[in-house]
C-alpha cells in the first residue's frame, strides 16, 4: 500500500511542477502555434502553493480523470517534440478555485490560441468555451464529453465522444446487419430521458428499414419472472436497452446473466463500456453488443509503447482517459503544425492515427442551416462480449 501511495504521490508532484514550467510566459514564440489544454485538474485541493496537502493516504477520486488526461496530453507533447516540432502549450485548470468559467475563457481570449483541446465535466464548460471558440474563430476539440447541449452554428467546435442520437442510429443500423431476424425487445423504464431514447429509436427506423420489436416498461427493481416470459425459446432473442440508468442497465445484465437458457443477445448503450457487470457476466448463454467511438487495444503495438512511457515516467498504467488525452493532444497538435490555417478541412487526415479512425463529420441540426452546427466523430466501434471477455469489434 505504502508503494502505491508514493507512486500516486510522485504523479501528482510531477505534474505540479509541469503545470507550473507550461504557463510561463505570455509571450508567444514567434511562429509556433499555440495550444491550450482545458481539464479539471483541482490544483487547489492538492497543493498549497508548491507544496503537496493530501498527505499518504489515498487520492481523492474525482481528481483522477483530469490528472490522468493531463499526464497523457503532457506525454503526447514530449512525443511531438522528439519530431522536432514545436508547440507553445498553456495548460488551464477548469476547476481552480475563485475563478469561474467566464473569467478563465476572458483570460484566455488575449492569449491568441491556434487550438483548444478541452476535457470538459458539465454543460456550463461546454456552453461558454463553445462562444469563446465560435467568437474567436479558435478550433475547439472536446475530447471526453459526449453532448451537443447549448452547441449550435459553430463549425469550430468538435466533438470526440459521439453524441447519443448517433450512437442509437449506429446500434439499429448494427443490430439490422447482424439480426436479420428474430424476436426484439426493447426494454426500458419510466423517465424522461428513456422517452427520448425511444423517440431516437423510433426516427432511427424511419431512416432505414424498420425493425419489428416490442417495447416494455419495467419497474428497476424487475425480477427474472417479468423479463423472461417475454422471451422466446425457441426464436434468437435480441433485448435491447433503453435506458442510461446505471442500476436498471446492471440489473438487466444480471439478470439474464443469472437465468438465461437459451441464447439471448442484450444491446447496451455506450455507458456500457467499462460497466462493471458487463466484464463479469458468465452465461455463455448471453452475448452483449454495445457501441463506442474510443478502442484502446492494449496489445496494439502503438498502445502498448505509450503505455510503456507512461510507466517508465509515472510508475503508473495509463487508463482510457490518459489515452484520450495523449491521442486527442497528439493527432490534432500534429494536424495543426502540418495544415496551420488549413486545419479544419483535414481533420480525418489519418497520417497522424493513434488508436482510432475518427471520421468527422459536420453536422446542421436543421437541413436548411448555412453553416454546421458543430463537427462531431460519427465513426462507431462495436464491441461483443461473451463470459465477460471480448470476442469481436466491428
């Protein structure tokens, strides 16, 4: 335990003194763009000027995603610069204390950005680096967020994590390539973002040829006795579910993992990569099918040397969000120093791919609109899993 703690220890002291040498001077390097890093990094809560408060016992957890984004953005940095290529990059702390959101984007609005690479955590981020994008003509890359709320009329605003309604288009198209036929079910619960998944499902079919499935609303605490009975033995039983809601998801996971005899395939959402009940199902009986925009694959030669760096530099495994963070700094980082003002009409060029095919794509909310809406990563993963272990992506 003691090593553990002096390794979490010696992460945090490393990217204090990184944070730190980053916002040096406010003088720009001629002819070296420049970059800003948005992540929710809590300085405050960890350190009293230069001196490290949290003491040995454990990290708070809330503070992991934005250091381990930072660490693998930081890394990425060291990478471009063995190229010899240079970048002036300004890390921002999003979650410092006496500073709000406006003031942090008027601070930034002087600084002359060439990019924005943003890891953002609520929709008031969103909203006011999507204006400070939009009015100061600045790409906006969110890396982690996966929503267009208060987003519109921007074409400099680009989303890395798919948007929900892209997702359920994705697992219909999916689920009609795989199941030409069978029994589907499309299980949901009572709330209003479970309306909205079932108006999403519903426009999806208008897009295509329709799937003939059967909607049930079911209590969270549903047992087995009022989910099986709507299956069929004798037929290939697809279930699908509509809801985002982490204790219905599991419950259904669990349950057809407890009871199923006869081969049943559940379609989970996106929140379902990672989901602790996806990984430890094991009927053989059951298959579970869910999409998503990031796959990191451990034993890929690219992934697998990162995550060596990583090691070697922070005695630590890099988690998806630090991947997110080396990948989103380095593929766009590269495309700006390659394609300067240029940038935004080539940002599916996959000369600088890491792990995954983005294929971005504008997109107008209405069909009559002038310009996009925003740019959105419409390419889509899917992943099968069987006794908790991956057997396909598609």
């Amino acid at each position: 335990m003691k090593a553990c703690l002096s390794a979490v220890c010696k992460i945090f002291l490393l990217f204090g003194v990184m944070l730190i040498h980053l916002r040096g001077s406010s003088q720009s390097l001629i002819g070296v763009p420049r970059v800003a890093i948005l992540a929710p990094l809590y300085i405050d809560s960890a350190f009293d000027n230069t001196t490290y408060k949290l003491g040995s016992t454990s990290m708070p957890r809330y503070i992991l995603p934005g250091l381990e984004f930072y660490n693998g953005a930081m890394l990425a940095i060291d990478s471009i610069k063995k190229s010899g290529r240079s970048l002036d990059v300004w890390v921002f702390d999003t979650k410092k204390k006496n500073l709000t959101v406006d003031a942090l984007a008027k601070e930034m609005e002087s600084l002359q950005f060439s990019l924005v690479i943003a890891a953002f955590s609520n929709l008031t981020e969103q909203k006011r680096f999507a204006e400070f994008a939009f009015s100061n003509n600045v790409p906006l890359v969110s890396a982690t967020y996966p929503n267009d709320a208060y987003v519109s009329g921007n074409p400099f605003f680009i989303m890395l994590n798919s948007t929900l309604k892209t997702h359920i288009e994705g697992i219909y198209k999916q689920v009609q390539r795989m199941y030409p036929v069978g029994k589907f079910l499309l299980v949901t619960r009572k709330g209003n973002m479970e309306e909205r998944i079932l108006d999403m499902f519903a426009d999806a079919g208008k897009k295509t040829y329709p799937i003939k499935y059967k909607t049930v609303e079911l209590p969270d605490n549903f047992t087995e006795d009022q989910l099986l009975p709507l299956l069929d033995s004798n037929d290939q039983n697809i279930v699908i579910c509509g809801s985002l809601d982490e204790n219905f998801s599991t419950n259904l996971i669990k349950t057809l993992d407890r009871s199923a005899t006869f081969p049943v395939t559940l379609v989970g959402s996106p929140t379902w990569d990672g989901l602790r009940a996806v990984v430890r199902t094991g009927n053989a009986n059951l298959s579970i099918l869910y999409s998503t925009p990031f796959n990191y694959i451990r034993t890929d030669k690219t992934i697998a040397g990162i995550a060596a760096k990583y090691r070697q530099k922070l005695n630590a495994r890099p988690g998806d969000m630090a991947l997110k963070g080396y990948e989103s700094m380095f593929y766009f980082s590269n495309l700006l120093l390659q394609y300067n003002k240029d940038f935004l009409n080539n940002l599916s060029d996959p000369k600088y791919r890491i792990a995954n095919a983005y294929n971005l794509q504008p997109v107008k909310l209405q069909t009559s609109a002038q310009i996009p809406d925003y740019i959105e990563n419409k390419k889509l993963y899917f992943i099968t899993r069987s006794l908790g272990k991956i057997t396909a992506v598609n």
